[in-house]
C-alpha cells in the first residue's frame, strides 16, 4: 500500500513545490512508483515538470469534486516512474465550492482510495494557506513533510502549523504522523543560515531531516526548463541533496 505524504507549510516560499516535485522525482530514479497531486491553484508543480497549465482539462478539482477518478486526471511526465494529477487556476473556486459538501475535508481520502495501492509513494504539493485544500491534504495524508526556510523567520507560523496538524489528528486523521521538518535554502556562507538549522535541530531533535536542502542556482533554474533537477542537472548540490531525502524517507519507512 503507498505511502500518502503531504509537503506542507502556510508560509510561501520556503521550497515546498521545489521539495514536491524533486522529492518526487529522486524516488523515482530509485525505482519507486509515485503519483506527485499539485494541490496549489498556483499549479507551479505542474508546470515545473513541463506540464502546460492551460492545457489542463481535467486534474485536483475535478478528483475533489468527484466527477473523475484520480486515474482518469492521471498524466505522465518526462520524471521516470513519476504519475502527475496537475492543478490548474480554476483549482481557486474549489474552497468556495466544498464549504457546503457534507464532509467536505474527506474529499481527497476518498478520492485516492481507488489509487493508493497502485503507488509505494503519492506526494502533494500542498497550497501556502492552512484552508480547506491543505485541510484535504491532510485528512488524506500519512505523514507530513515540512519545509523550513534557513531565514529570520522560519520558525515563525510553524507553531500554527503543528497547532492545525494536532486539531487534525484529533478531529479528521488520527493516523497523521509528522514525516519530519525538511531545512531548505540552506547558505553555509551565513552565520544566520547556521543559526536556523542549530535553532530547529535544538528544539525539535529527532524530528528534524539529516539532509539539508543547500541554496543551488540549478534548482531555481530547473522549473523554467518544465524538469526536475534529477533531469536538469543531475550532478548538482541540488539533485545530490533530494536523493539523499529520498534515501532517507525510504529507509525510514522500510523499518
């Protein structure tokens, strides 16, 4: 049965479609089967693996509004072993039209039920908000990866964020289980970048990544050519960086 893993964090840019995509791609050349579901109006995942956003008919709203299967919105892209569900801007209206839907944040479990033993991984790429989209995400996840960006700010709203997981264990998934917080942008040059990781390490220990996710101009690069950094450079920092994610989560979960 796969794993559901959702990359989580209200806050924007702190790398979490970066992680979605690349993550799901390092599995991927280790020869697992994954299915990457672009949960964010913004679809960035979705073009960032050479998908044309406006040339999406069916993706996460229609799996969310339960009018096609998850197989049927199912694309391939150039990522080996890697399935796409891709999101398109009309994704917006879908917290608008899920507010009255009896059971409204179970919307995405039961729509991966018919899928979730054909994948040993389903990655998404969850929207920067804590709404009902991420809500979905993580009514239907396993596990929760969170990106934390090595700035001033990083453990700022993270608080909130494992606040809203707790509710969620409590009231919609008992199950959730917290994968591990993932320190991207990392800037060994910086004394504040060493600051944040020491930060982040001290307080939460065991439930922090061994892999750092270093800053790397080949992963700002990669998007703008629709690949991932597995295919856009596979011997940079960057590439280096998300197979040892990857070989982390499977030795963690093969246990």
């Amino acid at each position: 049965m796969g794993k559901i893993i959702a990359i989580a964090n209200q806050k924007g840019g702190v790398g979490k479609t970066t992680t979605s995509v690349n993550l799901a791609a390092s599995l991927g050349v280790l020869e697992k089967k994954v299915l990457l579901i672009d949960a964010d109006p913004q679809a960035n995942a979705t073009s960032g693996l050479g998908i044309d956003v406006e040339s999406v008919e069916i993706g996460t709203y229609q799996i969310l509004e339960h009018s096609h299967t998850p197989k049927e919105s199912t694309i391939k892209c150039s990522a080996p072993n890697v399935d796409v569900i891709p999101a398109h801007i009309d994704l917006v209206a879908i917290e608008i039209e899920l507010v009255d839907k009896e059971n409204r944040e179970y919307m995405l479990k039961k729509a991966l039920e018919s899928v979730k033993d054909e994948y040993d991984y389903i990655i998404i790429d969850c929207a920067p908000s804590l709404g009902l989209l991420t809500l979905n995400a993580l009514t239907a996840a396993d596990s929760v990866v969170i990106p934390i960006q090595c700035e001033y700010f990083a453990l700022e709203g993270l608080g909130k964020l494992l606040n809203t997981i707790k509710s969620i264990q409590k009231i919609h998934n008992p199950d959730l289980d917290i994968e591990g917080l993932l320190l991207t942008m990392y800037d060994s040059r910086l004394r504040l970048s060493n600051q944040v990781v020491e930060e982040v390490q001290k307080h939460f220990n065991d439930m922090v990544f061994d892999t750092v996710i270093q800053r790397n101009v080949k992963l700002s690069e990669a998007p703008s050519f629709g690949e991932s950094i597995i295919n856009y450079d596979a011997t940079s920092k960057g590439a280096v960086n998300y197979i040892n994610l990857a070989q982390e989560i499977i030795k963690k979960n093969s246990k």
